[in-house]
C-alpha cells in the first residue's frame, strides 16, 4: 500500500461550515456523542450531562498544560515583514516556525525595543538568538505575542483576549505548549467538582503540545512508525495513584489523545514507569493500548495522525461510519468543536 493510499483510508468529506470558529458557551454546552463499544451504540447528549456515561469508579486523566501567546510578528532591516511561532527553547537561543524571506545572520526586530539574530535557517524552522535574555521570554510574550490557532480556524471571530481565555483549559498550569489539548475545553470547573463529588476521580498529567499537531504527516512518519517529538510528564504521586487504580480494576479514560500519548509513552509491563521524557508515539489501529481503557476527544482533521489514534479504540471502519452519522447530526468540528465519549 502506497503513503496516499494509506492516507486516503482515513479520509473523510465534510462540509466546510461545520468547523467551529469559537467554542460552545459555557463551555460544557457542546454537543456530545457516546459510542458504546459493548451495545456497539451511538447517543447523542449535552457535554454538560456526560457523567450519567461514565462508570461509578472511572478516573479521568487530564492533560494539563498551558497554551502560551507563542506567535509574533518580526521585522527585516529592510522593513521586510517576518512572521514567527515560537516552538521552544534553551538557555540561549528560541526554535521558531517563520515565514519570510530571511538568512542566518540577519536581525529581525521584535517592537523596536527587542531583536533576534537568525543563527539557523532550516526550510520552515529557524534558531534565532535573543538580545534580552531567556528568562524575560514569558513576560514579554504576555505583552507582545499572540495565542496561535490551528490554519482550520485562521479566518476565528475571536479577539487576542478571547483567545487567550477561550483557547484554553480551566485547569492549565504548565506553560509551554503552542496548541490546546481541545478535550479538556469542554469542561468548567463547576463540571469538574460534579465530577468529584460523584465519587470518580482525576488526575493530571502533563504533554506540551507543539506544532506537529496540526502538522501534515509525512511518509518517512508512516516508514518509521513515529510522529515529532512531544514533552511530557507525570509526578511520582499521580503515577502511583493511577497504577493502583489500574491493579483495583478501575476505567482508566483519557481526555484527548494528548493525555493518550502520555499515558501509553509512560507505560511499561502494564504500570506507569518512565514518568518524563520526550515521546514520538505513533499510536495507530494496530497499536495495543497498554494503560488507557477509554476516551473523551474531539472530531479530528481527514487523514492526520490524531484520526489514526482514535481508531486504536473503536477501529477504522467504525470510526469513519461514526463520524458520517455525527456529520449527518451536524456535529461542530475540531479544536472548537464538539466531543466524543468512547466507552
């Protein structure tokens, strides 16, 4: 089977105006579709109603990191424009994802206060060395950036300061990631104390999600079996608490495929082990799932890795005959898009 061949099983027609531009209001109005793999069932309900679904002992695992305004715009000394999303860092120097015409050794001017000298140039990435220090990036992309939207929701009614609000979980800590992990909008914190008072559990853990999210994938992905690189981890007390709710038996149910990725990167013989790292886990319908039992998600791009992670639950097939019927129901799409319980 050819790269596009592989490709073209996963893909899926949809029309255009199903794309949520902004976020259901409050947030655990979305839509909800509940497949029950047992009854081989779909329902569909209100997010707000999704614990009647969820079984008396379950314990969700949130992924709980920190979308940051990583987006802004530069100048060429010759007045160029450069436009940059910045992807990661060390004690030195910013990775970024730019457009414009620019060359290692150039200066690009940040608000005519700051600068970066391009120390790197590769096609779409570039290393650039900032004149103030490391240390002041947080602050100054509080001030300057903009919070980054996936290329689906370029044309978003949404202001910068409704995105810095919207496009984000109540319960993000870790600052760092360049996209939400959208699962996790779905829920208010009033949800998640009726969550806990209802005697289930969660967790959190934490993946910083970057760029390759949203990136095509590649046939060199498909030959290797591995996807870009993602940062994660788990605390000590979090890893031990959900490994003796695995050994008691209880439903281990991750909130977006990020939380997936996280749990099953950290897994080895059945337990949480390697608690941080950076994982390329390509998770696919053949993938056996080691820790994760269930899923809550969102409805995924035609064709992209994160179709491919959901159909490790329910199956190719039947993933495509769900998501024809939630199109059918007129189900919102993607980041700001309605949600799926897999059960």
């Amino acid at each position: 089977m050819t790269f596009q061949e592989l490709l073209a099983l996963y893909d899926y027609s949809f029309p255009p105006e199903l794309i949520a531009k902004e976020p259901s209001s409050p947030r655990d109005r979305a839509r909800l579709l509940v497949y029950d793999r047992k009854r081989d069932s779909v329902k569909f309900d209100s997010f707000m109603n999704i614990i009647q679904y969820l079984p008396k002992n379950v314990v969700l695992v949130m992924n709980q990191t920190k979308v940051i305004p990583a987006k802004i715009s530069l100048t060429k000394s010759t007045g160029g424009a450069v436009s940059a999303l910045i992807l990661d860092h060390t004690e030195e120097s910013v990775r970024v994802l730019a457009s414009g015409s620019f060359k290692s050794g150039d200066i690009l001017n940040w608000k005519n206060t700051y600068s970066f000298r391009v120390l790197e140039r590769m096609d779409q990435e570039a290393v650039l060395q900032p004149s103030f220090t490391i240390t002041e990036l947080d602050d100054l992309l509080e001030q300057y950036g903009e919070t980054p939207l996936p290329p689906y929701m370029k044309d978003s009614p949404l202001t910068e300061s409704r995105r810095r609000e919207e496009y984000q979980t109540v319960f993000a800590l870790d600052k760092g990631s360049v996209a939400a992990p959208t699962a996790g909008l779905h829920f208010t914190e009033e949800l998640i104390k009726k969550i806990i008072q209802s005697e289930r559990s969660i967790s959190y853990v934490s993946l910083t999600v970057g760029l390759g999210t949203f990136a095509s994938l590649t046939e060199s992905q498909i030959k290797s079996g591995t996807l870009h690189y993602e940062k994660y981890s788990i605390s000590k007390e979090t890893a031990e608490f959900l490994n003796n709710a695995k050994a008691e038996g209880r439903p281990i149910i991750a909130v977006g495929t990020t939380s997936v990725r996280t749990l099953e990167s950290a897994t080895e013989h059945g337990k949480l082990t390697k608690l941080s790292g950076s994982t390329n886990l390509f998770i696919t319908e053949s993938s056996p799932l080691q820790f994760v039992d269930a899923l809550i998600t969102n409805f995924h791009v035609p064709r992209s890795s994160l179709l491919m992670l959901v159909s490790a639950f329910t199956g190719r097939e039947k993933l495509l005959e769900i998501y024809k019927q939630a199109i059918k129901e007129q189900i919102r799409l993607f980041s700001f898009g309605d949600a799926m319980l897999i059960i």
